[in-house]
C-alpha cells in the first residue's frame, strides 16, 4: 500500500504567514519560518510555500523567505507564486526549493508546464489548480471553473480538461484548490478531487477545507488523493502534525510518523 502524504501550505504575504476563508479577508496569522521548523519537527511530510500575491503583483517570489525556510526543514519543500519562466524555476531550486508549482503563468502560457519539466524534472513541476465550482454546463461539462491571479479572474476553462492537459504537458503532480471549501475547515471538496484523481494517473494532491482528521480521512479514500494540504488546523493549533497522523494511521491510512 502506498503511504499517503500529509502536507503543510504556508501561504505568505509579504513576508508573513496568512490565511484567508474563500480568498478574501486574508489575516495575518505569524511567522512562516517558525511554523516550517514546528511542522518539520512535528513529522510533516512535506511544505508548501505560496507567495499568495507574487502573481496578482506581478512580480517574482521573496526568495529571501524561501531561503530561510529551506534552512529549517529537511524534507521535500514545493515553491509557488510569481513563476513565469524557467528562470524563475531555477532561482527557486537555487533559493532551496524541491518543486516548483506553477498555476496563473501556467494558465496563461501553458507551454510553462513543458518547459519546467524539460529544465527541472518532471518530478519537481507541480501544477497547482484554483477552482470554482460552476455547474454543469456546456462550457463546463466537469461543472468547475479554472480561476486565476488568486481567485481574482474567472478563465472560462473547465477544470477538468486543464487537470488532463497539465499532464500532459509534463506536470508530475496536481494540487487541486477548491475555493468554495478554502479555509471553511468544513471538508475538502470530495467530488472534484475523486474526478480529477480517477481521469489522471499522477498524484493530486487535495486541497481546501480541512478542519479535523476525518475530513483527511475521507479525502484520501472517498476522494483518492494521494495526499492531503493542511493549513488552518495546524496554524490556529487545533491539532499537531504528529496527532493527525496518528489518528489516521489508526484508522488503517498508511502515513509514515517520524520519530
């Protein structure tokens, strides 16, 4: 049985660690460096590091940030936000990253994925997905919308179909980002994962809505990711890294726990 990743997402805004419910009222929560080092140290997985307005401000990632927290953590560190070239990708391999997640550039310059993935590795290109639920409709036969520049602009791009082509294109994983279950803790959006998981044959990573363990739980077996971003649960000190894991681990889910 494959072991099922636990994955912290740091979301930062100028410097800070953030959250926000939905992508709006977006708060200031502390220090992303102390947090990487806590998580680590707790057994996470892996880290998540999002520039959460490097797109929308068009400019590049902090990379003195990234730097400082790469120094704190020894396990595979994904890096996002402001990627526009291969360029870019390669400052943040530099900078201490693993991976690389591109998403708005991707979007409007798909040829982004193939390009990464030719320079860096297919292995460390990772093409993180914001979505919309919409209905289904002719122009959504998935019924979820591709969003970008933080949920600002709508594409009129059916997830679904973007999931499939950023594969084929190169990514080797895809995170998918509900928006409709970001920061709710009232559950990942459990449709959308499993159809994205059931159409691709790499990993996809849920993310969106987790606010206790059976929401994980059900994640990775009703709606088959190979693994699962935490956030607000873990920032706001509802549980440890080391206690989901646990419970999960009792429940019969494969985690690897670090001692």
């Amino acid at each position: 049985m494959l072991t099922k990743r636990i994955i912290a997402c740091l979301d930062v805004r100028a410097g800070r660690l953030a959250k926000s419910v939905k992508f709006v009222d977006t708060k200031d929560i502390g220090d992303p460096i102390k947090a990487a080092k806590e998580y680590y140290d707790d057994g996470l997985d892996e880290l998540v590091f999002y520039d959460i307005t490097a797109s929308s401000d068009k400019r590049a990632i902090m990379l003195d940030v990234v730097e400082k927290v790469a120094a704190q953590v020894y396990i595979p560190f994904s890096v996002g936000g402001g990627i526009r070239n291969v360029e870019d990708a390669n400052k943040l391999l530099g900078a201490g990253a693993e991976k690389i997640n591109v998403n708005s550039a991707a979007v409007k310059r798909p040829d982004l994925i193939s390009e990464c993935a030719l320079a860096i590795g297919t292995q460390n290109t990772v093409l993180s997905m914001d979505i919309l639920k919409v209905g289904e409709s002719r122009e959504f036969p998935s019924g979820y919308e591709i969003v970008i520049d933080g949920g600002r602009k709508r594409t009129l791009i059916d997830a679904l179909e973007w999931a499939l082509r950023g594969e084929e294109l190169g990514a080797g994983e895809l995170v998918i980002n509900s928006i409709d279950a970001d920061g709710t803790r009232n559950g990942y959006e459990i449709a959308l994962t499993r159809m994205i998981a059931e159409a691709v044959s790499i990993p996809v990573i849920a993310s969106g809505g987790a606010g206790k363990p059976e929401h994980i739980f059900e994640v990775l077996t009703e709606g088959k990711a190979d693994a699962a971003l935490i956030a607000s649960m873990v920032h706001y000190g509802d549980y440890t890294v080391r206690e989901l894991k646990e419970w999960l681990q009792s429940r019969g889910i494969n985690v690897r726990l670090r001692y």
